[in-house]
C-alpha cells in the first residue's frame, strides 16, 4: 500500500504540471474534438513509459551522464521552440477559435499523429517518466515497483480524462478571444521557465 500511495503521489506531482502535453488536452477538451482519443493515447504513452522507467531503463538513464544531458537540452530545445510558438500565437491572437463552428474540426487521424508528437517528441517527458519516475522506484524491490506502477497508472487515467472532459465548463469563458491569448501567454511563460530549468540542469551535468 506505501509503493501504491507513493506511485501516486509521485506521478502525480509530475504529470498535473502544465506542459506542452497537458496544454495540448486542455485545448482539445475546449474544441470538443476527438477528446477520448486524446486522453486514452496520452495514457497509454504513460504506461508505456512508466514500465520502461520503472523496470530499468531509467536507472540506465539516470546513470549515463551523455544520456541524461542529451535529454535535458534536447528537452530544453523543444521547450523553448514551444513556448515562443504559445508567445507568438498569444501576440497575433489566431488561437481564438470559435468553439461551436465545424471550420476548425481536425480529423481523428491528423490528432493521433498530433498527440502522439506532442507525448513523445518531447525529451521533457522522458525525463518525467523515465528518468526521475525509474529513478525513484529503482530503490524498490519487484512487487513493490508493480504496486508504484498501478499508483501512476490509476494517476494517469484520472488525471488525463478529467482534464479532457471537464474542460468543457470552461467553455463559455473560452469563446472569448482574450481568454485564449492569455492561456497561450500563459503556456510559453511555464514552457519557458521548464526549459531554462532544464538548461541549467544539463549544465550542472556537465560541470559535475
């Protein structure tokens, strides 16, 4: 029950942190498009990755100093290119999408391929999961890692398809333009400051 509790605890504190894959649900949630698809992939990348995190990879990551620093300012890069992407959509205001038109409608295809890049193109996310995840659960011993992979998945599934889903109360408020313009602000400035944190973590890296 500790690995269980400690699983989510530890997940959850991870994944609930805006980033580029929870900034692209929330949008998704508002537009009402294909939100169970998104959802349901951006948990199963999460199993996946857990499983790989906690079953040894990231203890192999956590390990190898080339690896992990690759990881950081390759995470660091996209970050940054995403958030000044969220700053420029913020200045010229396009986000501001009208929620009850068909005009913006993306086909189920096109936002698997999207979900799908914005989960696993991000290095960000296998520091996440794999690296900081497998590292903290490397101290477990077998049945221990099986109850703090079933805390994260439980985590992961409640947390994913309540953002999906309950973002459509937010709707109204969102059919304003400004609105949008903020939240894209406001996503390029946490974007931002999680590269800069990873940047700095690359360097320490090196110097150590």
């Amino acid at each position: 029950m500790n690995a269980f509790l400690h699983g989510i605890f530890v997940t959850g504190s991870l994944i609930v942190a805006i980033g580029a894959q929870n900034a692209f649900v929330l949008k998704q949630g508002l537009l009402r498009q294909h939100v169970f698809a998104v959802a349901l992939i951006c948990f199963l990348c999460d199993v996946v990755l857990f499983c790989l995190g906690v079953l040894g990879l990231g203890s192999f990551i956590s390990h190898n100093q080339t690896a992990a620093v690759s990881l950081a300012f390759v995470g660091a890069g996209f970050l940054s290119i995403y958030g000044l992407r969220a700053w420029r959509s913020a200045y010229r205001g396009n986000a501001s999408l009208q929620l009850d038109s068909g005009d913006n409608t993306t086909s189920l295809t096109k936002t698997i391929l999207l979900t799908l890049s914005v989960t696993l193109l991000n290095p960000h996310v296998y520091l996440d999961t794999v690296v900081i995840i497998g590292g903290i659960a490397g101290t477990l011993a077998w049945q221990e890692k099986i109850a703090f992979l079933i805390g994260g998945f439980c985590v992961s599934a409640t947390w994913f398809f309540s953002l999906a889903y309950g973002t459509r109360f937010l709707i109204p408020l969102f059919k304003q333009p400004v609105t949008w313009r903020v939240l894209d602000f406001m996503i390029g400035a946490i974007m931002l400051m999680i590269a800069w944190g990873l940047f700095q973590y690359g360097m320490e890296l090196l110097a150590s």
